[in-house]
C-alpha cells in the first residue's frame, strides 16, 4: 500500500460506481466539485471519485500557504484511504494544474489523465501581476468584486442563467483565505510543458471548449500535440466549464476514449 503523504489534507468527496480503474475530477477555482456532478452520474458503471480540493466545498482549509504539488499529495492521500493503488486523474483548469502535478509525483499511480480547460504552462507576468491584484482587492474589498470580473468569462454566450446562478452561488461561499491560498498556488506554479513528452504511454484525453474566454482552446491543441498519442476533444459551444455547459458531449468523449484506451 503507498505510504500516507506527509502533511495532506483530510479531503471531503463524493463517489459513484464501481469498475475500475477509478476516475478522480478535480475541480478549477473558485468553485468546488459540484462542476462534475453530471460525470459523477453519467459515465455508467465507472467508478468516480469527486474530491473538494482544500478550502473548497466541504474540504477544510488549509492553516498556512500551499502549492499545487500540495493539493496532488492530498489526491494521493485520498487515493490510499480508499485503497486505491491508480487511477485516471481529470483537472478542469486549477484541477488541470493539480493532475498534472500529480503525473510529475505520483506517476505510477496514474491510469490515465484528462485536462479540461486547463493548460500547462506557468503564469505569464501579466497573469501573476493579475494573481497579485486579485489578492489585494480580496484584502481590501472582499471576494465578490474578484469573482464578478471573472464571472462572465466562464461562460459560453447565452451559457443556462440557472447554470450560472448556481456557480456563483457556490463561488460566493468560499472563503476569502482559501481563495488567497489557491491564487498564490496558482500563481507560482511551474511550467510542466517539459513533462508533456513523457507523457507517452499514459493515455490522455485533452477537452476544451471553443469558445473558452479563460484558458484560450489553443492551450489545449498545444497540450494535445505535445503529448505523444493524446486525444483531443473541442466541445462545440462551450465555454470555460464544458463539463455543466455540455455534459452530454463531455460524458460521451470520456466514455469513448476509455473504451479505447483505459
Ligand atoms: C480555474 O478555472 O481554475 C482558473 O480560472 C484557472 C486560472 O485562473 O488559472
């Protein structure tokens, strides 16, 4: 059995299904892992596993400062309390960040890999001067206006006005010290496009959607062809978060390419 990671957090989850190998969906910032709730239910007899990354949703925050390479050891730390030796892990955006950190840590726990939306570069200096903005606006003026500038670039046009209630909702109960802890990870991240070649040999399925205005869609076509034998999913229509804006499209892409490859 692997040996529990030093300093993890406890993280809450939510699980459905029973064929292995079983698939972990990391959820992006600021939300939780509601975002998956129509795989959770919609990839058959599966076994899917949906954590709440630390200071999200139900999962404690975390007393001090952490890196994304921290929130991989959490998966891997969930992963060994439920007795799970691999897995295929999914990021939609942070989440992406956090499965790609758990490929460099914990690769041969690793049964596959999906980014959603997400990249693999690190932040550019106008991104991180962005982080560092949005962590002193949080500080000075509260979450909301943080989350209002980004809100509308979530979503494709006319995107469900039910769907994005929701999301903001669920935004609007984090708490303002896990927001700063995950924007200050997010910020000082590395760039993991060097592990992308090694890659070869864990099957990966890259989804974006095309009209993403968070993460430009030509991340994941760059991600898609940097990855020796990676599938690459473009969802018509969608915006940053294809897994609630077409969950029909997503679950069938996930559902195929396990079948083929997994
Ligand atoms: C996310 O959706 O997780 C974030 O937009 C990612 C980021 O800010 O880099």
């Amino acid at each position: 059995m692997p040996i529990q990671q030093p300093g993890s957090i406890e993280l809450a989850h939510v699980e459905a299904g029973t064929v292995a190998p079983p698939l972990v969906l990391l959820h992006g910032f600021p939300l939780d892992g509601w975002i998956w709730h129509r795989q959770l239910t919609g990839l058959g007899a599966r076994r899917v596993i949906v954590p709440d990354l630390r200071g999200f949703g139900r999962s404690p925050v975390s007393p001090g400062r952490y890196t994304i390479d921290d929130l991989a050891d959490d998966v891997a730390a969930l992963l060994d309390r439920l007795g799970v030796e691999a897995a295929v892990v999914a990021g939609l955006s942070m989440g992406g960040y956090v499965a790609l950190a758990f490929a460099e840590r914990h690769r041969l726990r690793l049964a596959g890999l999906i980014l959603v939306g997400t990249r693999a570069g690190a932040d550019d200096a106008a991104t991180r001067a962005a982080r560092d903005g949005a962590i002193e606006t949080i500080h000075s003026e509260g979450s909301d206006k943080v989350f209002r500038g980004m809100s509308d670039r979530l979503w494709a046009p006319g995107a469900d006005p039910a769907l994005r209630e929701e999301v903001e909702s669920r935004a609007a109960a984090i708490s303002d010290s896990a927001l700063v802890h995950a924007l200050h990870a997010m910020r000082d991240r590395p760039d993991r496009r060097p592990l992308l070649p090694g890659l070869s040999g864990t099957p990966t399925l890259v989804i974006a959607g095309d009209l993403d205005a968070m993460i430009p869609p030509a991340a994941a076509r760059e991600m898609a062809a940097a990855i020796p034998g990676a599938r690459l999913v473009m969802v018509a229509g969608a915006g940053h978060l294809p897994t609630v804006e077409r969950p029909e499209v997503v679950n069938a892409a996930i559902r195929d390419w396990l079948v083929g490859e997994v």
